[in-house]
C-alpha cells in the first residue's frame, strides 16, 4: 500500500487521537478540582434500609449483583485482615435542575 493511499486517513486518525488526548486532560482536571459530594444523612439512612431489605428479601444472584455493584475495592493482607472499600451511589441530578425526591421519581397518587 502506497503512502498517498493512507496518508489523508492516517493523518484524519492523527488529529482525532490529539483531540481525545486533550480532552482526556481536560475531564481530568476537572476531576480532580472537583470535590467529591458527600450524601445527605438522611439519603444514607434511606439507602441503608433500602439495601437491607433488598438483602433480606433478593435471592442469592440478587444479592450477590448488589454486592458486586456496591464493593469498589478489597484489599486482603492475610486471614485475619480483609478490608472492603464500598463505593455509595449517588442518583442526583445536578443541584437546582428539579427538586430532590429521593433515590426513586415521586409515584403519582
């Protein structure tokens, strides 16, 4: 294959590589200025009970999907010392965009 028959592609893949390059950086300046959000105590307390009943009541692949979804990390040194790290999700849209109802939209009555 020619240099003239890639060339035009070739330097089209080129500029698109630069531009993700450069947003890359930019989403990870903007990440890492941004402070993380803490959750409100009450939506912590609302999604405790959420979870416990969803793992009193979902049958083991149920469960075990939600575990998967909530453990970021664990880290194991030996036996006698397992630590998860748990990541919380936060389902809010940005602040002043509607009002906050919860975890779930508003039932009509």
């Amino acid at each position: 294959m020619t240099e003239s028959t890639c060339a035009s592609r070739v330097q089209k893949l080129t500029a698109g590589i630069a531009a993700l390059n450069a947003r890359r950086a930019e989403v990870a300046d903007e990440v890492s200025e941004a402070a993380p959000e803490t959750p409100a105590e009450e939506d912590l307390t609302q999604l405790r009970e959420e979870l416990l009943s969803a793992l009193e009541a979902g049958d083991h692949a149920q469960r075990k999907a939600l575990l998967q979804t909530l453990v970021a990390e664990i880290r194991v040194k030996d036996r006698s010392w397992i630590q998860p790290t748990f990541r919380v999700p936060i389902f809010r849209p940005p602040s002043g965009s509607v009002l906050p109802t919860g975890f779930e939209p508003v039932s009509p009555p």
